[in-house]
C-alpha cells in the first residue's frame, strides 16, 4: 500500500524522507504531520520493515505523540499507518 500518488515522482520521497530523518520535533502543523506521517509509512514499506523491527522504528518515529497528536494527522493518512502496522505484523 505504498502511497505513490502523494507525490509526483518517486524522487519526492528520498527528499522527504532526509527531511524527516530527525523526527518531527515540536512541529505540530497539520499539513507537516500528514506529510511525516506519509513519509514514515512509505519507509516502513520500502525498507520492508516488520514485526518487532517495524513496532520498534514507529515508537521512536512516533514517540510524544498524543491522541490529540494523531487525530491531527486525518482519518485517510492514520487508516494508511494503522494498515502498514498491521500488514507490517504489528
């Protein structure tokens, strides 16, 4: 379920995903959380990550964030993390 119409080419996400390689620190706008939210799922899914691995990479990419954090991000973007969650055996 890689999320490739996001963007316009694959070169967007190696850009993004340097971007966001430090976190997402107290940047709390909506559109920056969607856009880091869509760009850790396509890792996770490009790198393949899963079970323990995947668990393990989300609590560190996604550590501080609160309910009122995730519900910021939008129903279509966090029904896309919680898939590669489950796909990825989480």
């Amino acid at each position: 379920m890689i999320l490739r119409s996001t963007y316009d080419t694959e070169e967007d996400w190696p850009e993004l995903v340097k971007k966001w390689d430090e976190g997402i620190s107290n940047l709390r706008d909506k559109a920056q959380l969607k856009e880091y939210t869509r760009t850790k799922i396509w890792l996770y899914e490009v790198e393949s990550i899963s079970d323990f691995t995947l668990w393990n990479q989300f609590r560190m990419d996604f550590e501080g964030f609160t309910a009122e954090t995730f519900k910021k991000i939008g129903s279509s973007t966090l029904q896309s993390l919680r898939i590669c969650l489950r796909c990825g055996g989480v």
